[in-house]
C-alpha cells in the first residue's frame, strides 16, 4: 500500500515537472551498488564504481508562498501511526526504560556502552510492545569496535552486527527489520558511507547502498517502511555532515532521498538546497529549511512544510528572536499537527545565551501554540533549562518534549497538548524511540 502511495507522489510530482521548465537533458537513473552480506565477521570495504546520479524530483530553490485559501490534503495513513509507549535512556546512558504512554516504566533493559544521538539513531525495540515489555529484543549501538549493533533479550546480551563503523539505526515501527550505516573515512580526507538492511529470519544484514562524498556527508536513515511484515520495500534518508564541531544547534543535512529496495533505485526527493527537518509518519509530509538557516543571524527565516502527495507548500515563519533557526519537526500519526523547535543565541560563548521555544501548527499553517523553555521545564526539576525539543506524538493531540539545561545528562519528558495546554512532567531521561502495538 505504501508503495502505491509512492507511486502516486512520483505521479504527481512529474506532474508538476512537466508544467515548468524541462531541462534539455534526460535526467539519469541512480544504480544501487551490488549488494553484499554482512555475517558475524567485520564487513569488508567496498568501493563502488556505479554512478552516483539523481532524478530531481523537488521543489525548486524559489519556493511558492501559499494562498490563504490553500488548505493541506487530507492524508489516510495506510496504517496504524499510534505508539503503545516510548523508550527512555538513562542519565549514566547503562540502560534504557520502556515505558508506556502515562510514562509508567514497562521494563528497564541494560544497555552497556551505548552510544546515544537524536533519535532515530541508536536504540530499537524489535516487535510490538502492548501491555507489558515482556520478551522484547532491544537493540542499540555499542561504541566498541568503533560502532557495532547489541541485542538483549532477557538480559542476555550478544552482538547482532560486529561492525566496525556502524554510525546509526533505524527500525521499522513495531517490527524486527532496521537499517543502519557504516561510515568511515578514506585516506583522501573524504567519507564513504553504506546503508544496510538487518533480515531477521537470515540473521544478517545486506548493504543496499553507498554513498562517497568529498564533502564528508554521510547517509542518515530516516524511516524505513515494509510492504508486510519483515519484508521491507523502502527506506527514507538524508546526507548528514560529519565529523564536524562547532556551535550546531540542529543537524546539517541536505536533501532527502527515497530508495526503493525492489527496483533498487535512489530518488531525489528533496534538492540538496534544503534541509529536511521532519518527516511524518506515513511519509505524506517532510517540513524543511533552507541548508544554511541555522546561521543566518536577522534573516526572514520560515520553516515550509511540503506535501509530498499534492506538491503543496505551507509556509510558517518563525519567531522574530529565532535567529538560530528550526528544526526537530515531528507530525502527529494522523497529520493533524506538526510540532518544532526553534532557537535563539549561543550555546558556546562566553556568556551563553541560547534558549528555544517549541512551536505547534496545523497542517494549514495556523499557528496554535509558542511554548518557550522555561514554561515548558516548569514541571520538571531541570536546572536552568534551555533546550525544548519535539521528539513525537503519544497520540493524535499530545506531543512529548524533550527538556535539558545545565546539567545536559539528566533530562525530563513533558506532555503537552497540541494547543499548549496540559503540560505535565511524564518521566526522566532522554527520548530514544516509541514502541508500538
């Protein structure tokens, strides 16, 4: 179903091609390199020869303000986006905490040597979770061996993928199919990045994908979907920066790419000019920026949320204080909200300064709440708090809010309400994930 669904944004989207501008030239089919099995021995290096070439298939770099007659299209979700429950990382990052939706711990699971980045990147529960967290395989990145991938089940802990270099994670809601990367650097200062397919029945996993980048991008999966059960069919992914420091408030990508792993074709959804910063649940929507928003100090800045279904463009400006720009945007599961955070000031100066603010809107760019950080951390104990981040929906009306301040290792998640009502402390740690039916 959900590749029907695919094909018909690719419909509509070459639609839209066709009443602008046609370039001259044919556009050029991406090929997926030969695909190669990772056993329980450290994959070997492999060095593509297969053209790395794109179809554009986005909006331009001169981007449509909306109407206020435009309305956002109805999207049915081909299934089920709701949560059962989150997964929580503990402050000494030793173990994670499944819990259900009134933040009510199901299961507390060792997770020894953990490497913990914005989700999804790093923790899985493979399987559906309803009631309790009984007999439930979790997974997450170990930083030994230069990343590799764990699985506890009962407290037995074993390796699942050796590594090395496994840089992140990525599963299917509810299920034990995942994807991750291996990245690493080659001796010509680029970085080589490969994405991988985790077969739970075959216990192994096999690349789909590289991607090579004098620029040092690599691949970052973000969703991966399956036409039935462990059996998937798409993943859905930027390029990330890497490597880099600096005051950086939200994650450098550029573009966003759709990989079909039937046909193994690579599509360009989203131009590189762009940063996505938020895809929804059932892939109808992505919110994005521009690539270099984060730095653009008194710029008109908006974050434009984009139909990938009917091509339409809402557009939302963003505070006048927020000069660090947006990102973290999460969709609610039934594409009713979209919730994100925007920042102000500094984070590494000698004073600093920086603070952020949650923003939540509907679809059609009506703004419905501004919650700054400090009312948001009112029900919580976080010391000086300055950073509030989105990080999904427990249901269709309730967004979960990550809070940090000064002591960055010990945050708390709140609940709110889509119209800034209800803010209630739910439980401590980081947010590494939902669990689902």
């Amino acid at each position: 179903m959900r590749q029907n669904r695919f094909l018909l944004i690719l419909a509509t989207l070459f639609g839209a091609m066709l009443a602008c501008t046609v370039p001259s030239s044919q556009p050029d089919v991406v090929v997926a390199p030969p695909k190669k099995q990772i056993t329980i021995t450290p994959a070997e290096t492999v060095t593509s020869n297969a053209p790395h070439l794109t179809i554009t298939l986005s909006p331009t770099d001169t981007v449509a303000v909306p109407t206020d007659t435009q309305q956002a299209s109805s999207t049915v979700a081909s299934q089920p986006y709701y949560p059962s429950g989150f997964v929580a990382v503990a402050g000494d990052q030793l173990s994670v905490t499944i819990c259900n939706l009134q933040g009510q711990a199901l299961a507390v699971v060792r997770a020894p040597g953990m490497s913990v980045g914005s989700p999804p990147s790093s923790v899985h529960v493979m399987g559906s979770v309803v009631g309790n967290a009984d007999n439930v395989p979790v997974i997450f990145v170990n930083i030994e061996n230069q990343g590799r991938i764990m699985h506890n089940l009962n407290d037995e802990i074993d390796v699942l993928v050796p590594g090395p270099d496994v840089a992140n994670l990525s599963g299917s809601p509810g299920e034990d199919t995942f994807t991750f990367t291996m990245d690493w650097r080659l001796d010509d200062g680029s970085s080589i990045s490969q994405l991988h397919v985790y077969n739970p029945a075959a216990r192994n996993a096999t690349q789909v994908h590289e991607w090579i980048d004098a620029n040092s991008t690599v691949i970052f999966p973000l969703a991966i979907n399956s036409a039935e059960a462990s059996n998937p069919n798409e993943i859905w992914f930027t390029h990330r920066l890497w490597g880099i420091g600096g005051d950086i408030v939200f994650p450098p990508q550029e573009g966003l790419f759709h990989f079909d792993l039937t046909s193994q074709q690579e599509t360009m959804v989203l131009t590189t000019s762009f940063n996505p910063v938020g895809l929804s649940p059932d892939q109808a929507w992505v919110a994005y920026v521009p690539k270099d928003q984060g730095f653009g100090e008194g710029a008109d800045l908006q974050l434009t949320l984009y139909d990938l279904i009917s091509g339409l463009m809402v557009q939302i400006p963003l505070d006048s204080g927020s000069d660090r720009g947006a990102g973290y945007a999460v969709f609610s599961p039934d594409d009713g909200y979209v919730a994100w955070m925007e920042g102000s000031g500094w984070q590494v100066a000698e004073t600093p300064n920086f603070t952020s603010l949650v923003r939540i809107a509907d679809l059609n760019g009506n703004s419905l709440a501004s919650l700054p950080v400090e009312t948001l951390a009112s029900v919580t104990g976080v010391v000086n708090p300055t950073w509030a981040k989105p990080v999904g929906w427990l249901d269709a009306e309730t967004l979960l809010v990550e809070i940090r301040g000064d002591d960055w290792n010990n945050p708390a998640l709140v609940r709110v309400r889509f119209d800034g009502s209800g803010i209630a402390y739910l439980a401590s740690g980081s947010f590494a994930g939902f669990v689902y039916p």
